[in-house]
C-alpha cells in the first residue's frame, strides 16, 4: 500500500493527508475514488428515469443502480488503460454487473459530458453544503467570539501601516465577521446554483428525442433525482460560468482568510506584539534560535492563499471551450477540487489558531500611547471647522508639527493659542472630554462590533 509520503503534491502528503479531519471530510467528495462514485450516480439517476418513462422495466434500474455502487476507481481506470476512454469504461463496468437485459440501458442517449459535469455539479455542490459551509460557519463563530470579547479592547487603528484613530481590537475583528460572513453566503448561493445536464454530445437533445417528446424534461427528471437542475442552455458541456461563479467565490473566500492571516501576523511582530499564536510546550520556533515564537499558522495560510488564487486564471480560461466543446480544459480542470481542499484545510487551521489566539493587553496599551497625544488631531481641526475656523486644519497642522518638534502636547499648545481661544469657548463639554481624553475618541466602534456580530448571527442562523 502506499505511503502518503509517496505522493507527488504536498496538499496531499502535508497538507490534506496528515489532517485527519480534512481527510475524513474531504475525500468522499473530491478523492478520484469520490468522483467515480459520483459518476456512477448519474448513470442510476439516468437509467432510474429511463424507468420511469418506461423505456426500460423498473427491474432494470434497481439492477443498474446496484451495479453502480459497486463500482471503484481501480476497476474503472483498469478498463480505460484497456479501451481509452474512461465514461466508456466507466459504463463498462457498470454493464459487467448487470443482466443481459439491462445492459443496454447503461449509459442510454448520454454523452460522456452529460455524466461528467453533473457529477461535477454533484459533488461540489455536496461538499459545499457538508463540508465547506460547515467549516467556514465554524471559523465564523470563533470570530465572532474573539470580536465580542476584545469590543472594549483599545487599538490604535492604522493606516498605511502607520497609527490613525482609536478603535478597539474587537472592532478590528468585526470587519473579518462581516467580509467572512458575505463570502460563506456568496459560496452557499453559487454552489447551490451548480447544475447539469443530460442533453447529448452538442447540447441538442437529438439522441434523447428519439424517444421523449419532451427531451428538455427528460433531462430536468434525471437531474431532479440528484438534487440538480439544468442548465439553461448547455452544448457538449454546462455553461462552464456556474462552476467558474463557484471557483471565484470560493478564491475571494480564500483572500479573507489571507488578508485576515496577515494582519494577525503584523501584530505579532516583535515591535508591535498585540496578539501571538499560542505555542505548544515542545514547540521549535526557529532551528537555530531556540527564543523565536514564529507565526506560522497565520504565514502558512496568506502562502496558501499565494499557491492557489493563480489558479482562478486558469479557472477563467476554462470558459473557452471552441463550437460546441474541445478538450482544452480536460486536464486542467481536473486540478479544481484543489481549490476546495485548499480553503478547507486552511479554514481549519485559521479556527485552531484564533481558538488559541493570546491577545496583549499590555503591549496594545503601550503601542496605542505612543501617540496618544497626537490623536486630537483630527477631532480638533474638524471641531474648528464646524465652529467656523476658515483654514482649521492648517492650523492643526502646524500645531502637531510644533508638538513633534517640542514635546509639548498638542492640546496643551492648542489651548495656549490666542488665535484659537475663542473656539475653544464654544466647545462644550463632551467635545473638550474627546480633545483631552484621546481614548474616548473611538466614534461607535464597541456599537458596530455588536451590530456586525449580531448581523450575522442572524443571517448564517449560528
């Protein structure tokens, strides 16, 4: 038997074959083994139909439908090396299980890309609902956990990596709820409108016109007993645009959990350290430097990210397919259910990492007074200016550059400015509280944190 150590791509002896959980969820659906079965289900599907237009005995398509679950990759593959084409093996297999009766049902009116891409149809929009939602609604409530808990955390926010306004952590955390929530509902929608097709080698129906007078319906019976519905217009092969909507939501999906990776990798640099990766008591950060606590989870999934959203191109080349169908996209879309294991196992090494997520309270105390005095600056130009300072935020400037330049507070140098005294006046309480206490500058950002995780609470029902 061979070792996972023996194969060639490392999603599958790094990655998907030594997480367990991955494997256990993942490999019903995405594995060849998976596909065939998925393959076979169509041909049951069609000649259970068959069936019911009477077109063969109700005994036939328990025959064939039987025959179908037994069927394996190997044995498949075995007779493609045989005859080179592998639906024909495929129905081969099939017919070797079945009565002489029921043999000529197997695989009746279809062409090989009638089974093809409503298996494919099948097994995405399976994986979709049993594993993919599933795992991206679980990181979703770790994230919603973590923005609930650090609402009232104070952050410095920044800006082109440099320190802006006040927010708090948990603030921080709610703008990944809400991008995350949008992906998991933009995913659910394009992998439930997957669809298929049963209508011949151009699209036209004209093998199963010869026996329905109603082909379309035909076709809309056999995808009914799989859960799929047709699509709207179909040559050879789907209209390659579902599977493509599909590909791109789960890659946009992929960015959100990158870019949030990123951020939580920037805050554990050393100068910042805000948040770390909670480290094992064996753990190794480094193979020479034995103090290094490195963020590798967050690192491996923006590097996955990096391997994987080149390949929506290719997803997009898919598209072109010349007339009614060429073999351009044959191999390359055999590479597509990578995609899903990749977000996947990276969906689930983002919620072990964040479950374990150390947030310091410290250290964001400290990095947020760095500045702390230079943070009226926006509240006090736009206060000028509503009281009707005609060049407030000129003034404001030459005011933080003196303060940089001093060391003197701003707001202590903006009080002793005579030109400014007489707003100063007419501020009242609260806004003078915001000018002298930079930490109660923070707009609505504990408020939003809340509505944006109740938000999705409620939309994902979690």
């Amino acid at each position: 038997m061979m070792d996972i150590f023996d194969n060639i791509n490392p999603i599958d002896f790094r990655y998907y074959g030594r997480d367990k959980k991955a494997f256990e969820l993942l490999q019903p659906y995405l594995s060849e083994e998976a596909f065939v079965r998925h393959l076979a289900k169509v041909e049951a599907a069609l000649t259970g139909t068959l069936a019911d237009y009477r077109i063969c005995p109700k005994e036939t398509a328990a025959e064939v439908k039987k025959a179908a679950e037994k069927v394996t990759a190997d044995a498949v593959y075995a007779e493609e090396d045989r005859i080179r084409h592998n639906i024909r093996a495929l129905a081969n297999e099939i017919r070797k299980k079945v009565s002489a009766n029921a043999k000529p049902f197997v695989h009746f009116t279809a062409t090989s890309h009638d089974i093809i891409c409503t298996a494919e149809a099948l097994r995405y929009k399976a994986v979709t609902e049993n594993v993919v939602i599933p795992v991206l609604l679980e990181l979703e409530k770790t994230l919603i956990e973590i923005a609930k808990r650090e609402k009232n955390t104070l952050q410095i926010g920044r800006t082109h990596g440099q320190h802006a306004e006040p927010i708090t952590f948990g603030f921080a955390m709610a703008g990944y709820v809400s991008r995350l929530g949008n992906r998991i509902q933009t995913i659910g929608c394009y992998g439930g409108n997957l669809r298929g097709k049963m209508s011949g080698a151009v699209g036209a129906y004209n093998a199963s016109s010869l026996f329905f007078s109603d082909p379309a319906k035909f076709e809309k019976d056999v995808l009914a007993k799989l859960g799929l519905m047709p699509s709207t217009h179909s040559t050879q092969i789907v209209e390659p645009e579902y599977v493509t909507d599909y590909m791109h939501s789960l890659i946009s999906c992929f960015g959100v959990l990158a870019n949030l990776s990123d951020d939580m990798r920037h805050l554990q640099r050393s100068e910042i350290a805000e948040v770390g990766e909670l480290f094992e008591a064996n753990q190794v950060g480094s193979s020479t430097m034995p103090h290094k606590r490195n963020p590798i989870n967050f690192e491996n999934v923006k590097s996955m990210w990096k391997a994987f959203v080149p390949r929506m191109m290719t997803v997009y080349l898919d598209q072109i397919s010349e007339h009614q169908r060429d073999l351009t996209n044959s191999a390359s879309s055999r590479f597509s259910p990578e995609i899903v294991a990749a977000l996947v196992v990276s969906a689930i090494r983002l919620n072990k990492t964040l479950k374990r997520l150390v947030v310091d309270k410290t250290n964001i105390k400290n990095n947020f007074d760095q500045n702390k005095k230079m943070i009226a600056a926006e509240p006090l130009y736009i206060l000028l200016a509503s009281l009707g300072h005609e060049n407030a935020h000129e003034a404001v400037r030459k005011l933080t550059l003196e303060s940089q330049k001093s060391g003197k507070e701003l707001i202590v140098l903006a009080k002793n400015d005579g030109s400014l005294k007489k707003y100063f006046e007419k501020m009242n309480k609260k806004q003078m509280e915001i000018l002298e206490n930079p930490e109660k500058y923070k707009g609505i950002a504990v408020k939003k944190t809340e509505m944006v995780c109740e938000h999705w609470k409620k939309m994902l029902k979690i």
